[in-house]
C-alpha cells in the first residue's frame, strides 16, 4: 500500500523521525517497483516481437522476401534499433554480402553491392569469422565498429551469427 497515509510525520521526536524514514523507504520500494515493472513489460514487448518474427520466418518460402521482412519487422517492433540488415556469405566464404537492409542507407547500400570481408576488422567480419554475437556497445570506443557514411547515428551495434546447422551462412546486424 504505497499510498497510505503515515501519521505523526510533523512529531519532531524519535517516532516522527522513523516515520519520515519509513515514508522515504516506501518511496524507495515503489521505485524499484516501478522500474522492475517497466523492465519486465519492455521484455515482453521484447519477447512478442521475436515470436512474431520467428513466425513469419519458418512460413516464408522465398529467401528474398524472407530477408526483406525479418529486417523490416525487427524495425517496426523494436524502437531501439534504427536500422537492421542482413549479411549472407559469398559462394566462397570469402566475403559477407548485404542482401537486406532498411530505409534510405539500406538501399544506398544495397545499391552499391555492399559487401565485408569475412575476418575483416569489422563487426560482421568478427561475427562471420567467430561465428559469435558481436556487440559495440558504444561505436566511439569500439576496436571492431567501423563507421558507415550513411549510418552516421549508429551508437552500438550487436551482429548475430545466421547459421545452417553449425555452418555460419551470414549475420544479422542491428543498430541503434
């Protein structure tokens, strides 16, 4: 009960001084409430959204429309991340070809047939190479980010590994 009234408050002896420490500690509870409360629906919201994407996944038929969808629906459901695309790998393995991405940047990139180094020093050469999620957690600091022309806004980045059994095909690269 957050908001029950707490008598006695203005005594200005040891019981009003417990009950301004009781009201403070209360106050201090229903804020950690709150905010576990927050959390909890942020990762519901979290949770829906990739449902919601792993459905559409396994009935789409068409790689292409497949792709185009995953990256546009990872935009639409989760409001931290400005731009998402993915990565597949060349017939060789040896690069890490651009065959989605969002909005403008994405088909400027496209366009221009965008590709990275497999191993390069880049996130989706790590994570292509390592077949591990990568994370820049903060792209000013990061030794593996490397900065986009027309993603200027991008502050981290997470890549995750798309793999066909233990066989790295590609990546799924997020930004926010």
């Amino acid at each position: 009960e957050f908001n029950a009234p707490v008598v006695d408050l203005q005594r200005q002896d040891e019981i009003g001084q417990l009950n301004l420490a009781f009201v403070d500690m209360r106050d201090q509870v229903k804020t950690l409430v709150d905010d576990l409360e927050a959390r909890i629906n942020a990762r519901m919201r979290d949770i829906e959204a990739t449902h919601e994407v792993s459905r559409f996944a396994v009935t789409q038929r068409n790689l292409q429309t497949l792709l185009d969808e995953v990256v546009n629906l990872i935009i639409s459901k989760f409001p931290i991340i400005y731009h998402a695309q993915i990565f597949l790998l060349d017939d060789d393995g040896a690069y890490a070809v651009l065959r989605a991405s969002t909005g403008e940047a994405g088909k400027k990139l496209l366009e221009r047939g965008h590709r990275l180094g497999v191993g390069s020093v880049s996130v989706i050469g790590q994570v292509t190479q390592q077949g591990q999620v990568v994370v820049a957690r903060d792209t000013t600091a990061s030794q593996v980010h490397r900065r986009n022309e027309f993603l200027p806004y991008t502050r981290a980045e997470l890549a995750i590994p798309l793999k066909v059994g233990g066989q790295s095909i590609g990546a799924l690269d997020v930004q926010s």
